[in-house]
C-alpha cells in the first residue's frame, strides 16, 4: 500500500500516466452492437475460464481459447464447458508452425538476453488471423485473470468500434504495471495504468497492426505507422492480483519491453510521434535510457528509506529493482534503434501476410487448418459453432 505521505509525487524522469492519449467515452452501446467473438489467450486451468464463459454466454458470442503450458489444453477445457456456449479451443503447441509472418522483431531478440520465452504476443496474432478467417469484424481479447463488471460494459466497447480502431476497458482492482511502475506507486509515485490487451475490443478489417513478441507488446499494437491508431476507452475492468515481487526476473525480462514501450509513449506524449524519426535515432535513446536509469534509481532510493515496519516487502522489492537496472545497464541505444526499425519492417510484413489470406465464412475446420503454415502438422482443437 502507498504509504500515507500526501499526494503521489512527481518525477521528471518518467510519465506516470499516458491517460490523455485515449477518448475517454461513456456512450450507451447501439443495440445492435455486436461481439464476434471473445479471444482468451491461457496458460492455467480451465476453472480461470469462468468469467469468460459468463461473458460469451451473456453476449450470445463464441469464446475462443488459445492454450500452453502443464495446466490448460483445448480438450480439458472443453469438458467444462456449459452445454449453451459456442467455442473454439485451440493447443498452440510449437510456434514456429503456426502461419504467422517472419518478424524481423523476432529474429532481433532470439539468441539475446532479451528474447522474450512466452507465446503470449503470437496467440494474440493468431486470434487476429482466425477473425480473418472466420470472418470476424469485432473480437474482443479477454485475459483469463480479468473480470468485467457486465456484458453490457463488453457491448459498449464493441459499438464504439464503428469509429474506433480499438477500444479498452480500463484496468481497476489491482494495477495492470510493470514491476518498476508497482514499486514507484507504492512508494508514493504517481503512477496510473494505461490500457492494454487484457481487455481490449478490436476493429479486425481496418488499419491492421500485430503484437510483437516483447512485453508490453499490447502498447506497441496501438500505434500505426506515425502516431496511436483511432482509441478510445470505456468502462472498467478489474484485474485479479497477484505479487509483483515474487520473482525478481519478472522485473529484468519485463525491461527491454518497459523501456522501449515507455521511449515511445514519451514522443506520443509530447507530441512528437510522427513517422517516429526521434524514435530511429541512437541520440533519442541515449537521452530516454538517461532517464530510465535515474527513474529507477529513484524509486531504488525510495524502497531503501521506508521505515524498518513498513507492510511493504523492503527486500523483495529492491531485488526486484536491481534486477531490472542490471538489465537496463545492457540496453544498448543502437539496439533499441534497430528493434524500432525492424518493428516498422513487421508493420509492413503483416499486412502483407493478411492480404495474400481470403476473409473467410464460418467453416472453422478449414480455418483452423490455415492457421499453421503448409506442410506443418495440424493443431489439437475443440469446437461447439
């Protein structure tokens, strides 16, 4: 908890909020508003799928769930599902098979010490390739630890798409942050949430974009190719906590992503986005890693003077914080110069993949057929459509 010290105190080395670059809108959705289909990607067991069973079932939409790891899998989920829901549940398996384009982001990291080892960013990529397929105009992306206070705040989001490119639901409860930004809070740093793909209705048939494979890949996935696609934000959701210190290489893999993804929110915030010539530019870099650096070492500094009976876990938490300065001392200005250059190429790439594929209709055996390349074998899956 913040300590009780006043108002949340400002820094000059890092934006505590980005809430000025969303619409903020309350609009009553049309009653046509339509959701095709809720998108869950997940690594834990099925029971987590509740709230997302609740939601497709209210909106009388499919659910789709992409699945990893020891606790989750299409089969075992589909044994818990109600007999009124229509789904699509897919095993991802190796990703190297599934038809996705080669990402020069990819290729970037792979081999590095910042080569990100969750499949998260490509099953939210293959949810967007099975909108195309399937013909799917409006999906929202649903994680499996969000719970959304009604399936009217889910239609809401879902109508204001006939303007907007994406709209988000705004994280409540527990904070959707990186592990620096829940130190810098909780020490009396201000420090808000943006939104993010953890529930987030997207517009699949204009401005394409794609998730890189890098955290906070969600806040990549909302630019284009000079500033922030068309965005807005309505009602509110509620993340499940968790412990953010648990493990200190949460903090030091979350780093790369956190600081190329708060580089580039800072030229949005001032202003100064357009065809990201500031962001392609190791000088740009020199300056924000600068920042960075003095960010950390601030909040550093403010975990080391809380008091001895502080509720906050002093230990865990500037273990947290060195562990993401030793990883932020190896960001090299150039290499965060070629990540941006090579996420611009994968712009390009992506909506190259999309036109060589033909919108599909509803027949989602032969789509998911088309969601591993030619010639790879096929996916396990499940469907009730």
């Amino acid at each position: 908890m913040r300590p009780e010290t006043g108002p949340p105190a400002q820094t000059e080395h890092h934006h505590g909020s980005h809430r000025h670059l969303a619409v903020e809108t309350r609009l009553e959705p049309a009653r046509s508003a339509r959701v095709d289909a809720i998108v869950v990607p997940t690594i834990r067991h099925p029971r987590w799928l509740e709230h997302a069973i609740n939601l497709a079932t209210d909106l009388d939409c499919p659910l789709v769930t992409l699945h990893s790891g020891n606790w989750s899998g299409a089969a075992l989920a589909s044994a818990a599902m109600p007999a009124e829901v229509r789904y699509v549940m897919i095993d991802i398996g190796e990703v190297d098979r599934l038809n996705l384009p080669y990402f020069a982001t990819t290729a970037l990291l792979k081999g590095t010490l910042f080569e990100r080892g969750t499949d998260l960013a490509p099953k939210r990529n293959l949810g967007l390739l099975l909108a195309r397929l399937m013909n799917w105009r409006r999906i929202v992306f649903l994680d499996d630890d969000i719970e959304v206070s009604g399936h009217e705040e889910v239609r809401r989001a879902a109508s204001l798409l006939d303007i907007y490119d994406m709209v988000g639901m705004r994280i409540g409860g527990f904070p959707d942050n990186s592990v620096v930004c829940h130190a810098h809070r909780a020490t009396g740093g201000a420090q808000d949430s943006f939104i993010g793909g953890g529930a987030l209705a997207v517009e699949t048939t204009r401005n394409p974009s794609f998730f890189p494979n890098i955290y906070n890949e969600d806040w990549f996935y909302l630019l284009d190719d000079k500033s922030l696609r068309m965005l807005a934000v309505t009602g509110e959701v509620r993340q499940r906590s968790y412990n953010p210190y648990d493990r200190p290489v949460r903090a030091r893999d979350q780093e790369f992503g956190d600081v190329l993804a708060e580089g580039v929110y800072w030229l949005l915030d001032d202003g100064q986005s357009t065809d990201w010539q500031s962001a392609a530019h190791a000088d740009y870099w020199i300056g924000f890693l600068d920042k960075r650096r003095a960010f950390i070492e601030e909040v550093l500094r403010n975990v080391r003077g809380l008091p001895a009976d502080s509720e906050l876990d002093r230990h865990a938490m500037k273990a947290s914080l060195v562990a993401a300065l030793g990883r932020l001392h190896r960001i090299e200005p150039e290499f965060c110069v070629a990540y941006i250059k090579a996420w611009a190429e994968d712009r390009e790439a992506w909506r190259r993949h999309l036109d060589k594929i033909r919108r599909g209709g509803s027949d989602v055996s032969q789509a998911v057929k088309r969601l591993v390349k030619t010639g790879a074998n096929q996916l396990n899956w499940k469907s009730l459509l």
